[in-house]
C-alpha cells in the first residue's frame, strides 16, 4: 500500500511533452492536492462534528489540536520558505509536497493498523487496502509534478522523485505499525492538520507559477486541468 506510491513515476519522467501538456498535467496534480485536503478534512470531521450535521459536537480539546496542528503545518513551511530570497527548486517542492502527502499518508497507515487488529486482513480491511492502494496512485503524481518538464535537464532527477515518493509513502507503513498497537483520536488529528497545513501551503506556490506561466487566453487548460485532477481523486477514492 505505502510503495503503490511510486507506480506513476514512467508517466512522470517521459521526456519531450508540449508545454501545453506539461502545463495541464501540473494543473492535475493541484486538483489532486485540492482534493487530498477536502478528504483529509472529512477524517478528521468524523472526531471533530462526532456524528453531529449541525456542528461541531466533540470536546473541545480536539478543537484546538486540529487547529494547532493544521497551524503548524502551514506556519513551518512558510516560515522555511520565507528563509529562501530565491523561488523554491522543484526540489524543494517536491519534498514539501511529499511531507504533507506523507502526514496524510500517515493517518491512513494508523486507520488500516486499527482495522487489522479488529478484523484481520479480511473483510472491510482488505476493501481498505485496496482503496488505499488505488488512491496512492493518484498521489504519487503531485509529488513528482515539479519535474515535469525539465527532467530531461536534471541527471539527478529519478534518485530525488524516488526519495521524494518514498519519503511520502513510507508513513503508510510506519502508521500500520502504529495502528495496530496504539489508536488515538488525538493523535489522528495531529496528523490530519499537519497534513492540511502543509498541502496547503505547497499548493499556493504551484498554481502561482503556473498561472503566471500561462498566457491569459490559455487559461482555460490550467482550469481545465484542476476540474480534472479533483475529480480523478474523487473517483479513486469511490474505488
């Protein structure tokens, strides 16, 4: 499940694409993202609404968790950009993109930890597995996009997209281990905002640039291409 994350990496490194086409795959990707945090959120309403469709009906306390993570998250890398008088290298973006997808990745370890211990590899745990495994095809996709376009100009390109990647997917792992000794709701929603905030902020960037990079009269690819990326995920996600 936390590997099925670097399954698009062929797609993401195919050389001589029209910037056009780069342009709409980029767009994609932030759709993707936008849609990652609206389903980040709804994990975390379940604790934060507890059931309750007219508001916010848990405790307090897991109020102020999720609002102080999902603070953090945003704050850290805003404030580690801030360092930086130069724009982010797709490096750099990457890697944040793949820190807020591993948080959110993160979370879905401990959820599927807490369903093997309740029923094994069977049953609604393996219908778990499985979406898990189609929806981090879809995130394996923003975390590589800054490359697109110029990994043919970048030797080093496939060594940091595979870092990057597994630097995402991994806490898939770790979050199973986790789950299938320790479950916390707490602890869940630390992550969910840390996982908010951070896609959050890498998101602002992305569509800065792309959007300055797109002739006015063509804006309707990058638009385009959020619509699609966004559905896609919600898609994935009915599997």
């Amino acid at each position: 499940m936390g590997l099925s994350i670097t399954l698009p990496l062929p797609l993401i490194l195919k050389k001589n694409e029209s910037q056009a086409t780069t342009k709409l795959l980029i767009a994609v990707a932030i759709g993707i993202l936008v849609f990652l945090i609206g389903d980040v959120f709804v994990d975390a309403a379940q604790s934060l609404y507890n059931g309750s469709l007219y508001g916010y009906g848990s405790s307090p306390s897991y109020d102020v968790i999720f609002a102080l993570s999902l603070t953090i998250g945003f704050l850290a890398l805003l404030l580690a950009g801030r360092r930086k008088k130069a724009s982010l290298t797709p490096t750099q973006l990457a890697l944040m993109i793949a820190v807020g997808i591993g948080f959110q990745n993160l979370t879905e370890g401990l959820l599927f930890g807490s369903l093997s211990v309740l029923m094994g590899l069977t049953g609604a745990a393996l219908v778990v597995l499985v979406g898990f495994i189609f929806q981090n095809l879809t995130e394996g996709f923003p975390i590589a996009s800054p490359f697109l376009g110029s990994a043919s100009e970048q030797g080093n390109t496939l060594s940091v997209i595979a870092g990057a990647l597994l630097l995402a997917g991994i806490p898939t792992v770790i979050g199973g281990a986790v789950g299938y000794y320790y479950n916390s709701t707490a602890f869940d929603l630390v992550f969910d905002g840390l996982a908010i905030g951070t896609m959050l902020y890498v998101i602002l960037p992305m569509l800065g640039n792309l959007l300055r990079e797109t002739d006015s009269r063509k804006l309707s690819i990058p638009y385009f291409g959020i619509f699609l990326g966004f559905i896609l995920g919600f898609l994935v996600n009915l599997l």
